[in-house]
C-alpha cells in the first residue's frame, strides 16, 4: 500500500475538468485509489465526479491511499495530476 498526501492546488479549484482528469488517470490503472478528508472517501475508480470534486473542495491537501499490483505507477500518475 502506497500512502501520500497531496495538495489541491489547481488554479481553477475544485473543478469537474480536474475531477473528471483523476478519474480517466486512476482507469488506466487496476489498483484501489482513494482520496480520505475528515473521514469523507472517494474512490476515484467507482465514486462519482461530484463526489470527487465535493472532497477536493473540503481542503486542500487530501490524503491518497493506492494498493494493489500497480500501486506505485498509479501513485505517481494521480499525484501528477494535482500538480498539474
């Protein structure tokens, strides 16, 4: 299991386009991908986009959870995706 914490810093904040951009990245991917805050989760496999964007909105930096077989490749490519 791969733990890290990520910073929500996306210029414009909490989006569908920036949810929408986690969600197709975590697709390519067959481990479980979570982002936890204040005991909310959404997995950015099955949990929908409002669900996403609602818990991107809550802080600014989230806590990602990633397990299983491409945990790190998935880590990587999710954590990118908040810095860009």
């Amino acid at each position: 299991m791969k733990l890290s914490k990520v910073t929500v810093a996306w210029r414009e904040g909490a989006h569908l386009r920036s949810a929408v951009k986690l969600v197709q990245r975590a697709a390519k991917f067959h481990s479980t991908i979570l982002l936890k805050c204040n005991g909310e989760i959404a997995d950015l496999r099955r949990s929908s986009i409002i669900t996403i964007v609602a818990l991107c909105a809550m802080a600014n930096v989230l806590d990602l959870e990633v397990a299983g077989d491409d945990e790190k490749d998935a880590a990587q490519s999710v954590e990118q995706a908040f810095h860009g």
